[in-house]
C-alpha cells in the first residue's frame, strides 16, 4: 500500500509540479504529483492509492477534452477537493460552461495563492494543527 498524501498535482509540467510541491511542504503538507500526459486511468491510481484530500488539476488545451478528463475524476472521486489551474480560464469555461462552478486559479499564479487555497482546502484528521493554517492564512502573528 501506498503511503497517503494530502495533495495529488495533476499538473502540466514536471518543474511546476517540483514548485508547487515545496511551496505545499512548508506547511507540512505532503504531496504526489504526475502529468495529465500519463492519462486518466494514472490519474485514478493515484487519487485512488493515495488517499488525498485536495486534488489540483490543470486544465489544458483543448479545453473540451481536459474539461472530460476532469469531470471523470470528481464523478469517480466526489469525496475530493478540486482546485483547477488553467491559462485562459474565460475561454475553459466557454467550451465547458459547467467549469463556472469549480475555483479556477488561472497561472501564473502566486506561490501564496496557491499555499492559502490549498490549504484551506485540505482536510486532515484531528492531528492537523491550526497554527500552520492559520498561518498560511495569514491570521497568525508568524509562520511556522
């Protein structure tokens, strides 16, 4: 078995899902990440074996079928938080108006940006300890 993580980064881009990674890991939050090139079947595994809470995923041209892959993943998995990342979200959302629903995050995007949603997105048994969240919120006096 495989050991259970906070995040999956469906994310284009190996460097981009490395970033987003240690921008995760400095509020201790453990993340897996692959390439929606590796399709949805590799995509279903790792949510899947994995156990996260919060799945962010990165749409891609051709919107249309980025937009099946992703409505694939939160029919088989609707127990999982959803962040999308997209380039032109305006033009996602015209081809799969349904995407208005989900928190879009359109790139490039701030690695605090990315740190607050994720975080307030990520659900963890009762050892998941407030300061870090608060902090990353940007309610606490400091980081931890």
């Amino acid at each position: 078995m495989s050991v259970q993580i906070d995040v999956a980064l469906i994310l284009w881009n190996r460097d981009v899902i490395q970033w987003v990674s240690f921008v995760l890991l400095q509020q201790n939050l453990q993340c897996c990440g692959m390439e929606p090139s590796d399709g949805p079947q590799k995509m279903e595994e790792l949510i899947a074996s994995r156990g996260p809470s919060v799945v962010v995923f990165d749409l891609a041209p051709p919107y249309q079928h980025s937009a099946a892959v992703f409505l694939r993943l939160i029919d088989r998995f609707p127990d999982r938080a959803f962040v999308i990342t997209c380039a032109d979200p305006i033009f996602a959302r015209k081809v799969a108006p349904w995407l208005s629903c989900h928190l879009t995050v359109q790139k490039p995007y701030e690695p605090d940006l990315i740190e607050k949603i994720v975080v307030s997105k990520v659900s963890r048994d009762g050892k998941y300890f407030a300061r870090s969240e608060q902090a990353a919120m940007g309610m606490a006096p400091g980081k931890y």
